[in-house]
C-alpha cells in the first residue's frame, strides 16, 4: 500500500513538472531556434532570481553529451543563464545543434534541469523531449500540412500500403472520426465515421478545418485535434468485422 | 607627319567624348499595376504550401485545397479612388471558408510603382497578403499569398488564385 501511495505522489509530481516547462515553437527540429519557458513555483528555485539551465542530449538512447554551455556543476556559464521573464518565470533560447555541438542526425532528444549557478539547489530533470527529424520518414499514418494552427485546413492520410498490421493492410469501407481537445486538454467535441476520400489504391485521406466540422464559439482555443481511421475486415464467414486503427494526436501550433 | 599627329589627337578626343554613359529605357513599359489591381475578383484556386516542408526538401510540399470547400464563392472587390489611389475593398465569402479576418474596409500597397504587399484595414484591424506575379494581371489573373510565421520563419502558405469577373 505505501509502495502504491508512493507510486502515486511521484507520477503526479512528474506531472507537476512537465506542467512547468512549455516551448516555443512547439515542435522544433536540432536547427531550429527554440525558447524554453519554465516556471519554477514549486520546486526547490521559487523565489531565485538567478538560475542556470544543465542540459543533456539523447537520454536513454546513447550518444548523449553535456550542453555546450552547461559550465561546471559547482559554476555555471553565464551563457547558461536563464532570463527571468516574471516572479517564478524564466526563458533560455537554444538550438540544438549549437548548445550540444552534435549534427541534426545525431540529436534525438534533449533534457534539461535549473539550478542555482553553485549548484547547490535544482528542479528535477525535464526530460526527454524529441526533435524533430530533419530527414522525412514514411509512415502509415500523417498529416498535411505537418504545422498547422486550430484555423487552417488538415488532411489526415492513411498510407495503407505502408500499414504494419495486417488488419490495416485489409481495411476497407475506410472512415475517420476526429476529436478535438480544448486548452485545458479535455475532449471538446468529436465527428465520427467520415467517409474517407481514396484517393489511390491504397491512399486514404480527409480534409476539414475545424469550424466546417463543429461549432466553435468565439475566443475558444482548441490545444489538438485527434484522428484514427476505422473500417471493416473481411472474417472467415466472409461477414464485416469492424476495425480500427490507433489514434494518432496533432497539437495545434500558435501562429504569430 | 604633323597631320598625323592632329589626326591621332582628334581620334583620341572623338574616342574620349565619345564614351558617356547610355541611358536604357525601362526594358518593360511602367505597369500600372495597382490599376490592374482594380475590379472584381473571383478566387478560382487555393494551393496550401508547407514551407517547413519545402525548406528541409521533404516530400508532400503543397496540397490543392480548391475543392474541398467552396472556396470558389469568394469575391473581393478592390476599388480606386478618383486620383488613382487604393480605397476600399469588400470581400464576399459566400460559402468559402474565409481568407482573411475583414470583409470591407480600406486596402492600401506598400509601394505604388511595385507593390510587394497588399494591406486590408478596418480600423485597428490589419490582414496582409503579398503580392504574387504580376504577368497574370494583364491577362486577368491576380495572385495572392498570406504567409503564417512562427518567430518570421514561414511556416505555412495559402497561395491564392483569382480571376477577374
């Protein structure tokens, strides 16, 4: 039981402190310029006025390096100085390639903590948070364009020839049903079963923007939209069989 | 001898004076684009474009959205004033999703002789669109682009098409 109490005070508090960190852009490749806003309520540095990032790349997957700029645990650089933007708020701007010295193809990943430049007080690691990759890599499953705000047009495709599973690689009488989360993350609405456009043999697609499927009212923002492509199988009596396919989330970006 | 002498001092003083700069005409006649850009225009295609595709060489670059919605309904109207100035503007969507936030107001070009960028105000309100190839307009073809940014990186493009009614 203390092990489960334990269990559930640590999952929250990884919560708590992914809440923390917010980035912009959202998503960002090893070459693009990207500023890390973090808050600090909370951990060990509220009230700090000066703190440092330590950043780490590839956590998990090998190859990682320390941040080009990290300094000494005991003495951070002043390059890794964060700007304190409001009580308890601070940004750091960075690219990739030039805080870990490593090529595009080499970062996969990237972590960081906050510390007090003697180090003598820190957050826990923020971590891992994934680059983009710079090389494009076919998958069953995409969407166009690959950034998009709650306002422009998506279309989802669903490259069946590219389908690992083979109840996708069977799939036919394909639909999609699309769900839209608020800012908070909750379910905002959903349209279900929309018949899916073939647009070749083993291409499918389906274009909406959002305000054309649900009504949204003034000042709502939506955080992401989901979709997952459904259909039927054939079974052995030769009867449809319903099937899914997994739900595949795109966060939506803010434009500026 | 001293004819010659005269001679080459004469040359050389024809050769010296010759050589002034030339002054070319403009290689096309002035357009009068921002008169080219009055009248009514029916948008007759739309072409989304990721740029962020574009720029790292990835596949799937642009997407003809034309018929998705009814994009066809929408018309804007650019009028001139009586000196030949931008004035006012109205843009009908009909059943188009819209293009930009405004639907009347002025618009104005950020430079007359080759206007780069077309503004639609009303009141505080701003929606720029860039100018795309001027060839088209003679033959009564507009192009416009609105370009969305992250941090002035474009990120995404809607490249449109008009055709003037």
């Amino acid at each position: 039981m203390k092990k489960l109490i334990l269990s559930i005070i640590f999952s929250l508090s990884t919560l708590w402190a992914f809440s923390q960190v917010t980035f912009s852009p959202v998503t960002f490749t090893a070459e693009d310029e990207v500023t890390i806003t973090l808050d600090v309520t909370g951990t060990p540095l509220a009230g700090i006025d000066d703190i440092y990032i330590w950043t780490f790349s590839n956590d998990g997957v090998g190859g990682g390096k320390d941040g080009l700029v990290n300094g000494q645990w005991g003495n951070s650089s002043d390059a890794a100085k964060f700007t304190k933007i409001a009580t308890n708020k601070f940004t750091f701007k960075f690219t990739g390639t030039t805080l870990f010295g490593q090529s595009p193809a080499e970062l996969i990943n990237f972590g960081f903590l906050a510390k007090t430049k003697d180090g003598s007080k820190q957050t826990p690691d923020y971590k891992p948070y994934k680059f983009d990759p710079l090389v494009f890599v076919p998958t069953q499953f995409r969407v166009f364009p690959a950034k998009l705000d709650q306002t422009d047009m998506a279309t989802v495709y669903f490259h069946q020839d590219l389908a690992t599973e083979q109840s996708l690689q069977r799939l036919f009488d394909v639909k999609v049903t699309i769900v839209f989360y608020d800012a908070a993350g909750n379910e905002f609405a959903r349209r279900v079963d929309m018949i899916a456009k073939k647009e070749t043999d083993k291409l499918y697609a389906y274009s909406f923007i959002p305000d054309r499927l649900v009504t949204i009212p003034s000042g709502t923002v939506l955080s992401k939209f989901s979709y997952q492509f459904t259909g039927n199988l054939k079974d052995a009596n030769g009867g449809n069989t319903a099937t899914s396919g997994p739900v595949v989330e795109v966060a939506y970006l803010t434009f500026n | 001898m001293k004819a010659l002498k005269y001679l080459l001092i004469a040359l050389c003083t024809v050769a010296f004076f010759g050589c002034k700069p030339e002054k070319f005409g403009p290689i096309t006649s002035n357009v009068a684009v921002v008169k080219q850009l009055q009248g009514t225009w029916g948008l007759t295609k739309v072409v989304q474009v990721d740029q962020d595709a574009k720029t790292k060489g990835f596949p799937y670059k642009e997407l003809d959205i034309t018929n998705v919605y009814a994009y066809k309904d929408l018309v804007i109207a650019l009028q001139l004033d009586a000196l030949g100035n931008p004035s006012t503007f109205t843009i009908t969507n009909g059943n188009a999703p819209k293009i930009v936030d405004l639907t009347s107001g002025n618009w104005s070009v950020d430079q007359n002789l080759a206007p780069t960028t077309i503004a639609l105000k009303n009141g505080t309100v701003t929606n720029a669109l860039s100018l795309g190839s001027y060839t088209g307009l003679s033959s009564g073809k507009l192009y416009l682009v609105r370009n969305k940014s992250i941090n002035g990186k474009v990120i995404l493009s809607y490249q449109y098409e008009f055709t003037k009614k």
